[in-house]
C-alpha cells in the first residue's frame, strides 16, 4: 500500500510541475503572426499586411458588450494614446460579426481595429477558439513586433490589469528589440 501511495504521489508531482513548466513557457516566441483576412468593424478586410512596420497587440476576447470584454476595452480605450506613443497599434479578435463590432465600437468609442473571425479560423490557428459553454475565443493576447513575429503569449489574462501589464511589458521588448538591432 505504501509503495502504490508513493507511486500515486510521484505520478501527481511530475504531471503537476511537468503542467505548470508547460503553461508558463512561451511556445509562440518566435513564431510569425499567421496571414488572416478579416473585416473590421467598418466592414473593411484587414489582413497581416495592414499591421506590419508597428508593434501590434492582438488581443482575443469571448463576446462583445460583456462584463470582462467590455472593461478590457475600455482599458484599452484609456490607454489608447499611450500605445500610440509607444509605436503600437491593439486589435481586437472575437467571434462577433461586423454588425456587432460596430455596435460595440460605437457605443464605447473604441479608437482601435476590432476584427470579426466568425468563422473560428484566426482563433483556431492561434489555438484560443473554445467550445464550451459555447463557441467562443478565450481571452489571450500576441504581442507582435513590427516584423511580425511574436513575441509573447498571454494566455491569463485579467481585464482589470491587462493594458498596464502590456504597457510595462510592451516598454521592455522594445527595449530588447532595440538591443539586437
């Protein structure tokens, strides 16, 4: 019984701490922003393309006009000018149709792209597209830099916190970026 109960213990720590290695890595490092072809909340098709020569920060979120996604905006809203500054332009990625991105852009004044994948490809590429309680993206943002290479993952993100965190974080991989050049 003693040696079942150590062996049910050592197989606990190593799935415990092999998890939580793997969940702390960043395994996007490096990896380019994949090409895309979306509409923004205008209507227009926005590609990769139209994002490179700029730092992006390409947020994913579950659902316009809901508690956490409505206060992430509104954040990002706030710090808009900030991000700007700094040379970086945000996009957000949800489910949600152009109609719905409108309305949500309009009715918070959101300055900045927000990209209708209504069809999971973007979000499924980036391995953020969830199925349950229903389809939806989770709430996870690429850092890409002006090369379009990411170079990070948030895959916990609160929408409290979220723009200062990336605001902190955004100054020091530029100054990283800056350092290889």
């Amino acid at each position: 019984m003693k040696t079942l109960l150590s062996s049910i213990m050592a197989t606990f720590a190593y799935f415990f701490f092999s998890a939580s290695v793997f969940a702390s890595s960043n395994i996007w490092e490096g990896v380019p922003l994949p090409e895309f072809e979306l509409a923004d909340q205008k209507g227009e098709i926005k590609t990769k393309n139209d994002f490179l020569n700029d730092w992006l920060i390409l947020y994913f979120y579950p659902k316009d006009k809901t508690p956490g996604c409505t206060v992430e905006a509104q954040n990002f809203t706030n710090d808009y000018a900030k991000y700007k500054a700094l040379g970086a332009n945000i996009v957000g990625v949800s489910y949600d149709d152009v109609e719905s991105h409108k309305d949500f852009a309009d009715t918070y004044e959101i300055p900045f792209t927000l990209l209708a994948d209504t069809d999971a490809k973007l979000s499924k590429t980036m391995k953020v597209n969830r199925i349950l309680p229903w389809p939806h993206a989770s709430r996870e943002t690429f850092v890409i830099n002006p090369e379009g290479i990411i170079v990070h993952h948030y895959s916990d993100v609160s929408p409290k916190s979220h723009s200062q965190e990336l605001l902190e974080d955004l100054k020091s991989y530029q100054n990283k970026q800056s350092k290889k050049q």
